[in-house]
C-alpha cells in the first residue's frame, strides 16, 4: 500500500541475525505506535520480564506518513517497549522524537526497527538502504552523543561538516543504480548515561530530538546498543501526489502563522519576550518565554510548517525546546541553554532532573538531609545552586554514576524510596511526582484531563491538545499582565466543533471543581486516549501541531483544521478513504491493546491514584482553566483547589464503565475487547489470569 | 529550442557577446575564487537567451524543514524522496547558526554548462517556456555529463540524478509537474516558493549576479522577522 515501504525490519543483537516482517501484517494499526504495540504483543511472551532483560523488545516506527509532506508527520519516530522509568511499575511504555529519523528509515526501505537481545560487545548498527551492518561500537562508547553522531556521520559518508568542499552528493560509488543523497545519516545514539544503563537515559538524535520518557536509553545501554544511523535513497509512494500538495497548500494559507503579514501578532516587544508565541504558533516559539539572546534561525523537523525550534550562533539550546530550555539557568538564558545542550550530550531524560529534579535536591540540601554532613553524603556543590557548576557536576555524576549520581541515574523517586523520603515527600508536595514517579506537568488538581490520562495510562500523557486551548490562552495573558486575547466561549466553542465523535458537547472543556468528576470528562479523556493513541502516535502528527481547534491565523472564527486534516493527508498518501472517525475507532482498539499489556503485567485499577499532593495540598499559585459558571464560560482561577480522592474514585468507575473494563479491576473484559476484534488478547489475559 | 547546433553556432559568435549580457558581481568577487562561477571561467562560456525568472534563496531565514525538497520530489515524480529533489537543503544539525544549513537551487545559469555538455540536446533552452533550462526526460540518454558539468562549478551539483527512472533532474520552475494540478514556470507557480512556511525561496524575474552566490542567496528577512527576535542585517 502506498505510504509504507512494505517492510519493518527486526533485529537480533544477540545472535546477530536480521530479519524482516511483512508491514501488511500489521497496517490495520495504522503505524507508529499501534504497530509497535501489536508486534510487542505477539513479540513478548512473558510481559512481566525486567526492561533490562534481554528479551525486552524495543521498537522504533514510522507512519505512512513519514518521509512525506504531510505537515508536522513527516519526521517523528515512535519508540515502546519496557521501560525502566515508570514507578513501581516498569510498565510497557512510549516516547517519540523528532527530526528526521523515520523519513530515512523509511528511504532506506523499512517502515520500522524493532530490537530484542542484546549484543556481547558495544554495538553501534549501519544502515544503508538495503545493506544492515553490526558495527563494533568500541571507539564510540564513552562519547556523548554529539560526537558519536559526528563519527558516524564521517563513518557513513565522510561529511562530518557542512563546509563547502563537504557540501556534495555522496553514495556516488553506488549512486547510479541505487540513488544519492546530500544528506547526513540519521542518528539516533545513546550518551554515557545510558550506556550506564540509567532509568533516565535517553535517546538523541541530532543536536535537541529526544526521546526521553520511559528510559529507553538505559535500555539501549543494556543491549550495548550506542547508535543507530540510517542513510537511504528509495521513493515512498504517494497515492495523489496532487490531493497531498493541495492539502499542504490548504494548511499554509489557511492556518499557518504568516510571517509577514501575521493576522494574531504578539501584543508586546516579541524579542524581549515572546510569551505569547504559544497562542500564534510563531516560528521559533518553542523556546518558549525566554528571550533570544543570540542570532538564530527558527529550525523545524521534516516536513514541518511550524518550525517551532531554534538553532542559535553558538549552538547552545539548539533544536532544544520547552522543559529543556527552562530546566535550569536562573534568570541568564545563555546558561539556560547552555544546560540544555549539557543534558542532550549526556543523554540524559532532561524533564526528571528539571525543577521537580534539582530542585529537590536543593530543598534536601538546606534541610540539612544531603550535603558533606547530611544524612546522605554528597559532594554536590550545593552553594553554587543556580550556577553552570552545580548543573554540570550534577550531570556528570549521573551520567558516571559517581557517588551520589548512582542512586540519582535510577532517577529522583527511586532515589528518594531508597533514602526513605518518599512517602513523606510525596505527601507533602516537596516531590512533585504525581503519576508514575514522573514530574508533574501541567497541574493535577485543575486541568485533569492531563493527570487522569496519565494514571490510566504508563507515563505523563506530554499530548498539548486541549492544554493550548483551556489553559494557555487565558494563562499567557495573565502572565503578561494583559486580559485573555480570547474569549472563554469562542475557544470552548471552537474546541467543541472539533472533537468527532463528541462534537458540540462543551461541557467536556468545563473544568471547574464539579464538573471535572463528571460523564463528560469521561468523554474527554476517552476523545484524547483514543486520538492520541492514533493520529499522533501512530500517524504521528507532532503533538504541536495537532489536534488544532482554535488557531488565530484562520480568522475570523479562528476555527482550527482538526477534524477535517488528519485524515485528508492520510487518505492522500496511502490511497485508503477512513474518517476522522474510523481514525478514533482504531485509536480507541490501539489504546484497549496497550491496557491488556498493563493489565497482564499486573495492573489494577487500585494502582491508579496519585500521589497523596494532589488530594491533600492545595494549588499555590495562580492556575487558568475553561468552566461554565452560573450559565457563562469564564476562565476560571483553580488557585487553591485538591483533588477529591473519593469523587476521582467514583469518575474511574464511570470512566471504566464507558470503555467496557471490568470496574473491580479496571482490566478490559474479553466483551469489550473481542468488539474490537482482539479476541487473542482476550485469549492471552485469560491464560494468565489477567481478564 | 535552442539545439546543440545553435549552441554551436553561439561558440563561433565568441565570447565578446557572451560578456555583453553579462550581470557583474563586485570586484570582491571578481577578484578571488569563490563558490560558483569565476570572471575567468565565465569568459570561456557561451550566453544562452536568460531565462525569464529565478529562485532566490535566503539562507538565514530557512528553517531547514525540507518541505521544499518533499514539495519538488512530489510535484515532478509523484513520489517523496529527498535523493529526487532538484533544490537541496543540507544540514549540519550540530553547527551553529548560519553555517548550520545551506539551501542550493538551480541557477538557471545565463551560461549553462549543463546544457552545453548534453550530447542530445535532453537539456536544453526552452524559448516557448520563458527560456527555462530543461530536461526533456524521453531524450536523457542517462550520460550524466551535465551532472558533471555543474559539479565543476558547484557544491553541490544542482542536477539531480533520478536513479528509479535513470534521467538527469533539474529545476524547470515546476514547468512540467504532471503530479500537480497547478501551471508552473517563470509566469507560474513553484512548488517549493508555495510551501515554505517562512518564505525563504522567492523567484525573481531579473537576471541575479552570476559570479559567486551573492546574486542567488539574498536576504528575505522583513521587519516583521526582526519583531519575531531574528536578526534581518
């Protein structure tokens, strides 16, 4: 079928042995992550196995849509497996990055990578079209992942800078039958802090794509996997080339942010502070609030419209964006970035080191717990807390597991557990580890749809969907000292319009401190699991990007172009003509698979609360959401607010009951899942006990 | 068209009317060696008619996303593939901005040697088509010489080689792009000038500098990009 390459390649670092499995075996999951989810399923016997085990299967997807012009899809990269991350739990579980990995893999003829066993000696593996090489990864291990990138980079095709006389097309030995390329091999590449096998050790790829979550560097570290590097030169086919570049027209005259005639501009001096390119979607707006401090250029994956990166004159924070840039540096934005650059050479998972990471430690610290006197020793330098010196010291004692580093590489709450802080730390806040040991994000007692989304799933949900619309509009504006640009009932309504199945219910967007236990947030968190599991992480629409409900540059109703784009790229590359809904439905089967896994590596719905925090401390700070009160949509301060244990109690047997799991364990039942057509992971659950 | 025997007959005319069209660069450029084209090596090449428009590229505004390339790819092939685009966008991920990415289009050069090593006449001048310099697939022998040629001059080649279909690729203004519904050349629309997200490719209709790359990479930046916090000088 046209969009995929027909074949998804399967790897075995023990036995060195390469293999291939049919894509058509599986295209009925899409891509990304609903295949990687079917082939972990059928690939996996025992589920409950250590992530570090040998036979955990680690799997790297592509879309159909990878490699092709489909705005914000064509470089994104799924990864899942086991992870070493989540806690207690290890459970089976994702993460994604960005660039332009999946399109290469995807030139080079394979619509995935999965992985088991694990090499006897440092491993790094070449791909280049057809040709699949172990490489002895020796001289690479112990380098950070820039360098390792830069040897590949010379390795493959000899073009490690991009000075004129490097500037040429390679592969010409080959070129003439098998096609040529001026591009770098795509790397993806571990640093020294998943060689050394850390829960927090991620994947990079380039100068800032990484996937974090989950730990799957630790778990590359234990297959004695350094680097992957794909270089290739075949064609994807495309169903209606002319329906793909019309639909791409479609999206740069209609909802991308003009540059030079911009229909939402920032109300203040953009350079100074360019806050407000959350709402405009402005190019280089990941850098989030922090000014740019440098020349620069806005710097996006393939295939992307927004081009929400950077890449700056000294590379400090290049391609870094988010959590990354603001995860330590004080107020001196260089220092900022220049961290960010430290933690993407380590290779280490940057968002549980940032401030619910060194943050803590720092509190311990002037609790007198860690420190040279303290109760857990350390040489930390604490009193340079803020400065270049502690970030760097802190890092490399991860990465090196030297002294105090080796509790921290299993990440902070496995840390805490073993200093026998973590009950208390928890429950007092000072730890904010909401769901699953991973950091809070966005506030778990006011915009639920994030926590609950994350406790019934294995990590922090990290999916922006309705997080623009509800929370950043009015929280922007209040930052800036200004009233909200929009108007709590045209962005409610707007994101309403959008949300198929479901469209027109607007008390799915009402959060206040009622309403978020209701059959309607039932509704809204099934919309997001079911379109997360599906348009993004299969497809891989970049999550910002997609869903778009309110987008200021499609004036006058602002009205955004989800529901009718995901599946008008979809059905343009692949030749196949599914709905929105369709999309939902597969998203919905995607989502009951990955809750069978759960389910039979032990989950129970008792295991799904969070942190004692979120039902007993109450919000400090100011915190906007959307809620309907006494008849009118407002944006409403949840400053204040608890989470009600009982009541979130209750919603999980609502939400249980609208998906068809069983309410006493919160498993899916062989009812539900044989209507979605997965009677053999019915059959599975129920020889191990687990339905 | 014009066919190997005008170009021919273009040699005898000699190269006082080759200089006479000749757009000049500053005498920086005319004094050392630089990227592209010397006065030197200029002087020994033959005019063709100039073509009625050009890309103009701003390297310091590209975002390096390469939906240029996809565009190109998809438009001309009806497939994605970046090997088959006849713009190209090369990165250095880990350099630092502006010498982290360069984008390289065709010149559309006044003195094209592709055209001038074609032993068929495949690339040629097209004259009903705004002088656009063009292959004509069904003539490519395959011989690459004008991928060759370029690469004398520059760095990359800007001909492409299609290795699926085996026939030389160069940027005909999306004159001939049977995979999209829209009417290309120097009077129509361009694939990748229509989907760059920070218009970093523009076309222009006056013959740019020929001797180095000043004339082809030019600065696209307005006020507005300033007040984004990107620098313009």
């Amino acid at each position: 079928m046209n969009g995929y390459m027909g074949k998804i390649l399967r790897l075995d670092l023990t036995n060195k042995q390469k293999k291939t499995i049919s894509t058509s075996d599986y295209e009925e999951f899409l891509g990304g992550h609903g295949i990687g989810s079917a082939i972990f399923f059928d690939a996996v016997k025992d589920k409950t196995i250590s992530p570090f085990n040998p036979k955990n299967v680690i799997t790297l997807m592509t879309s159909p849509l990878s490699g092709t012009l489909a705005p914000s899809a064509g470089g994104r990269t799924e990864v899942q497996g086991l992870g070493p991350q989540p806690y207690p739990t290890e459970w089976f579980t994702r993460s994604n990055f960005g660039g332009r990995f999946s399109a290469m893999l995807k030139y080079a003829g394979y619509d995935g990578i999965v992985i088991e066993g694990k090499a006897d000696k440092p491993t790094w593996i070449n791909i280049v079209n057809e040709d699949v090489v172990f490489e002895d990864a020796d001289g690479l291990w112990g380098m950070d992942t820039y360098s390792t990138q830069e040897e590949i980079w010379k390795e493959v095709s000899g073009n490690p800078s991009n000075s004129p006389e490097d500037r040429e097309w390679y592969q010409k030995d080959r070129g003439r039958d098998d096609g040529r390329t001026t591009q770098k091999p795509a790397v993806v590449a571990i640093g020294p802090s998943g060689e050394k096998k850390s829960r927090i050790g991620a994947l990079i790829h380039e100068a800032g794509n990484a996937a974090g979550q989950g730990g799957f560097g630790g778990v590359f570290g234990s297959k004695n996997l350094k680097a992957i590097s794909v270089l290739g030169t075949n064609s994807i086919e495309v169903a209606d080339p002319n329906a793909l570049m019309k639909a791409r027209e479609w999206i740069h005259e209609n909802y991308e942010y003009d540059e030079e005639d911009p229909e939402c501009e920032h109300p203040l001096d953009y350079g100074s502070f360019p806050g407000f390119s959350f709402i405009t979607d402005a190019p280089g707006s990941g850098m989030g609030f922090w000014p740019k401090v440098e020349p620069a250029r806005p710097q996006g994956c393939l295939s992307c419209p927004k081009n929400c990166r950077m890449r700056t004159e000294s590379g400090y924070g290049s391609e870094s964006i988010c959590v990354e840039v603001v995860m330590y540096g004080g107020q001196s934005p260089k220092e900022r970035y220049k961290s960010a650059n430290l933690a993407q050479r380590h290779g280490i998972n940057v968002y549980p080191i940032s401030t619910t990471g060194h943050k803590y430690l720092y509190d311990l610290y002037k609790q007198g717990f860690l420190g040279e006197n303290g109760e857990v020793e350390t040489d930390l330098p604490f009193e340079k807390y803020g400065e270049m010196e502690f970030i760097r010291a802190l890092l490399n004692k991860i990465s090196s597991r030297e002294g105090i580093g080796d509790d921290l590489s299993e990440g902070v709450v496995r840390a805490a557990e073993k200093w026998g802080r973590l009950e208390q730390d928890l429950s007092s806040g000072l730890l904010q580890r909401p769901n699953w040991g991973y950091p809070q994000h966005y506030d778990p007692r006011i915009e639920v749809n994030w926590p609950y989304g994350s406790i019934l799933g294995s990590r922090d949900i990290n999916e922006h969907g309705f997080n623009w619309d509800i929370h950043w509009i009015p929280q922007v504006s209040t930052m800036l000292g200004l009233d909200p640009v929009f108007d709590a009932e045209e962005v409610v309504d707007n994101v309403s319009n959008a949300v198929v199945p479901f469209e027109g219910n607007k008390s799915m967007f009402d959060f206040g401190e009622d309403n978020i236990y209701s059959k309607d947030m039932v509704k809204t968190i099934a919309w997001q699991r079911y379109y997360s599991r599906s348009w993004k992480q299969s497809v891989q629409y970049c999550d910002w990007f997609f869903p778009n409900f309110h987008n200021p540059s499609n004036s006058p109703t602002n009205q955004g172009f989800t529901p009718e784009a995901e599946p008008k790229f979809f059905n343009a590359v692949t030749g196949r003509n599914i709905s929105f809904k369709d999309g939902m439905n597969i998203g919905k089967r995607i989502w009951n698979l990955d809750r069978s896994i759960w389910a039979l590596q032990g989950r129970h719905r008792d295991m799904e609360k969070f942190a004692d925090y979120v039902y007993e401390v109450p919000k400090k700070a100011p915190y906007f959401v959307s809620s309907k009160q006494n008849g009118e949509w407002k944006w409403e301060n949840g400053k204040g607010r608890t989470l009600d244990r009982d009541k979130f109690e209750s919603w999980k047997d609502r939400y249980y009951e609208f998906e068809g799991w069983n309410t006493e364990t919160g498993r899916p039942t062989r009812g539900n899942l044989e209507e979605l057509d997965l009677g053999y992971v019915a059959d599975e659950l129920e020889e191990k006990d687990k339905i | 068209m014009v066919n190997r025997r005008d170009f021919l007959k273009g040699i005898a005319g000699g190269a006082g009317a080759a200089v006479a069209g000749f757009a000049l660069g500053s005498s920086t450029d005319l004094m050392k060696e630089v990227e592209g084209r010397t006065f030197e090596n200029l002087k020994s090449m033959v005019e063709a008619p100039p073509s009625e428009a050009y890309l103009l590229v701003d390297r310091e505004k590209c975002a390096g996303c390469r939906s240029c390339m996809l565009a190109c790819s998809l438009v001309h092939e009806g497939k994605e593939n970046l090997s088959l685009s006849r713009i190209q966008v090369i990165e250095n991920p880990l350099a630092g901005f502006p010498d982290d990415l360069v984008q390289e289009q065709c010149r559309q050069c006044q003195y094209p040697e592709c055209v001038a090593a074609c032993p068929t006449g495949a690339l040629s001048v097209d004259e009903v088509n705004g002088n656009v310099r063009l292959v004509d697939e069904e003539k490519c022998i395959g011989c690459q010489r004008c991928i060759e040629a370029c690469d004398q001059i520059n760095n990359p080649a800007r001909a492409a080689w299609n290795h699926e279909d085996e026939y030389s690729l160069k940027c005909d203004l999306c004159i001939d792009t049977p995979h999209w519904e829209e009417n290309g050349g120097p009077d129509g629309k361009q694939a990748c000038v229509e989907i760059c997200p920070v218009n970093a490719i523009k076309t222009t209709d006056q013959i740019p500098v020929q001797i180095g790359q000043k004339g082809y990479k030019v600065n696209l930046r307005s006020s507005k990009w300033k007040e984004l916090g990107f620098p313009v000088e």
